[in-house]
C-alpha cells in the first residue's frame, strides 16, 4: 500500500499501546507517577532498558501520542513536545552548545529568542554570531571550528526575510555543522522541513497545532540527518548512538534536567489541533493572500510585506521553499507610529493581541509590544520599523476583515 497523506496520516496514527475501551481519542493520562508490578521492572523502566512509562516529567502516554502523529507526518527520526516555543529553542541550542562554542544565526528573531541568544546564552560563555544569512559567503566567513549550529527562523518575524535553506544546508554539513530551523510560521502539511536539509526543526506548537490557540507548547524534531560526530560537545556520544545522538542527549540529560516537557492536557488539545491543522490553514493562508492583495491599492497604506506576493523580493525562493500560500501572517506599514496606534484603537473586529494562528485575526503593533523593551538603536539594527503593523489571520470572512482594516484607516 502507498503512504497515506497528510489528512489520513495525521487522523489514523496507531496507539502505542490498545485502549481497553476502544476509544477513538487517546485518553487524558493525568498522572504523574506509573506502578510498577516488580522491583526488576521498575528498575528496567528508570534505566531506560523499556518503554514503559516511569514518571510524567519525562514520558506520558497522552504526550508520547502527540509526539507520534507529528512523527509520523514528519518522517522524523525522533519528536519532544515541550511546554512552550521558547522551551523548544532553549532545549535544543542547550543541547547542542557548550562555552566556547558559538551559534550563527541573523539578527532577524522573534524578541524573546533574540534575548535567549543574546543575553542568557552569552552568560554560559556561549557566543552569537550575527550575519545576514541571505549572504551565503558572510555565513561561511562566520564559521569555524567552535560553531555548534546555524540558526534562523524559515520566515523572519515581523521582517519577512527568507533564507535559502538547501544553501545553507549545504555549507553546515560542509563544515561539521547542523542547519536548526524555526518553523513555526509555517506547517508541516505545506513545507517539509527535512526535504530542505534542516536537521533539527523547532516549532511553537501554539500557534497553528494548537487548534485556535487553546494552549502553549512547542516541539522539537529531529531528522536523524545530521553525522554529531563533527559536534565537540556529541562525538563521544556518537559513538554509541549514532544519528540518534541529539536525541539522546536531549531525553536522557538536557529535557529531564530542565523540566519543561508537555503537559497531558496540552497534548491532548494539541492531537485535535493537529487534525485539522490543513484545513484551517487553508482557509487562513489564503484570505492572507487576497488581504496582501486588497491591501496593496489602499492609499493610506505605505507598503504591505507578504512573501507570496509576485513583487515581494523573496516570492520566488518562497514559492520554491513553501509553495503559493506562505503562511497566515502579513505586515504592513503606515504613515507613523502614531498613525498605526490610531488604526490598531479603531479597529472593532480584528483582534488587539499578540499570539499567531488563532482562529481570530490579530493585530499587534511589533515595536512597542515584543521588541518595547529594546533600545530605539537595537530595534534598528533588527528592521523592526515604528510604522510596521503585524496581521496574524484567522478563519473570518475576508470581505469583513477588509471592511474592518478600511474603517480603522479613516
């Protein structure tokens, strides 16, 4: 039989284990400890010589689902779901870093990951190189024999930027170092992360999994794709492990040590989310396509900045990378600060709130919400503009959502 497609691998994912009712969702497992029938069995669990469940902070049934179904519509070598995007991120490059070691990654992050690398990591001796990783010779100038990954996220947020990820695939494993993406604006349904050469990929799982924002959670997926024996900090491990060394790192030592695995509850809201993640973003990702359109005629808009547009700079490599509908986010700039404040105050249907992929439309104005606490220098050394207005879009009407951005501009 051929391998089924998204929508039916995501809906028929086997239990691990039969429920003895027969249920058709994977139960709510809200417990945190497992009983054991001997000593020996409870010895073989803690030691990891089984798969039997041991304590919740490390494995549980309901989360251990969660991870399966985006396993198996990843084609993944291994999954971890955590409690958030952040947990993901920091997970991962604490896995991987070392002091001494250092991250290339551009200056075009998400405000609490831009911190994490800059301030937290700086702390362990870690350093961040920053470059514009468009520029495929400033990246390699970057690396050396210390860089532990190259980092980036595959849609920048709120910029907009676009890297090309099979060239910068190709200079990591070149030079013994693994491609770590940031997926999140993105889902697996439209974009394989593993058929570009990312070999760890880091999601918010919040943002479309969720269903409709019902939870926080990220994940982090790991290909199998990546030889850890060029990793200062892996090649011992490599030894015994092989592909699956990250991984083993990751659940043996770093995600136990850290304490910040999913939830019961929230992989049990994620499962459903998950299963109708396409049909969701199909509906978002293309009424932000025809709002990107509309909204490049209105006058009082300076410029609208939506890579599936033909005129955006990055809509070929974009097309190329994640096909016709690039996501459900757009952002567009007005006259001034003071002028999307305005806009944001007058609007009566869309949403003032961070978070992306909800089921309702968001706007949130970047540079005085996750990018409030930098320096005006900081902000712009990153692109992030005063006049820039970020639209999360959601399941509305987009004639309603239309009406709605016109009267606010008045």
């Amino acid at each position: 039989m051929k391998k089924k497609n998204f929508e039916s691998l995501v809906l028929h994912t086997a239990f691990e284990k039969e429920d003895v009712y027969g249920s058709l969702s994977m139960p709510i497992y809200n417990t945190a400890a497992y009983e054991f029938d001997t000593a020996e069995a409870m010895e073989a669990a803690f030691c990891g010589r089984t798969k039997e469940h041991a304590y919740s902070r490390i494995t549980n049934p309901t989360v251990q689902y969660f991870e399966r179904k985006v396993q198996v519509v990843t084609d993944a070598l291994s999954v971890t779901a955590l409690n958030s995007g952040m947990a993901a991120i920091s997970n991962t490059l604490i896995t991987l870093a070392q002091t001494g070691s250092n991250i290339v990654t551009s200056a075009h992050l998400f405000g609490n990951t831009y911190s994490f690398l800059k301030n937290t990591l700086a702390a362990f001796g870690v350093e961040v190189r920053f470059c514009d990783l468009t520029n495929i010779d400033e990246v390699k100038k970057q690396i050396d024999q210390n860089t532990c990954a190259i980092f980036l996220e595959v849609i920048t947020n709120p910029q907009l930027e676009i890297a090309d990820l099979k060239a910068l695939s190709t200079i990591g494993h070149e030079q013994g170092v693994p491609l770590v993406a940031d997926t999140t604006v993105i889902p697996f349904n439209v974009f394989s992360a593993k058929n570009f050469g990312v070999d760890i990929e880091i999601v918010s799982s919040t943002k479309y999994i969720s269903g409709g924002a019902t939870s926080i959670g990220g994940l982090i997926i790991d290909y199998g794709t990546f030889d850890w024996s060029f990793s200062k900090k892996l090649a011992a491990m490599n030894i015994e492990f092989g592909s699956a060394t990250f991984t083993m790192k990751l659940r043996k030592e770093i995600h136990r040590n850290l304490g910040a695995y999913m939830t019961p509850q929230v992989a049990y809201m994620q499962t459903l989310g998950l299963e109708t993640v396409e049909i969701r973003f199909e509906r978002q990702a293309n009424t932000c396509l025809k709002l990107a359109e509309s909204l490049q005629k209105i006058s009082d808009i300076e410029s609208v900045n939506y890579t599936g547009l033909p005129d955006n700079p990055y809509y070929q490599l974009s097309k190329e990378q994640f096909g016709s509908l690039p996501g459900a986010m757009l952002t567009f700039n007005l006259a001034s600060r003071e002028a999307c404040f305005h806009f944001i105050n007058k609007l009566k249907l869309i949403r003032r709130a961070t978070n992306l992929f909800d089921n309702k439309s968001l706007v949130i104005h970047p540079a005085s919400t996750i990018y409030g606490s930098f320096t005006a220098e900081q902000r712009k050394s990153m692109d992030v503009n005063d006049k820039t207005i970020r639209l999360s879009v959601g399941l509305e009407n987009t004639d309603d959502l239309l009406e709605d951005i016109i009267q606010a501009l008045k």
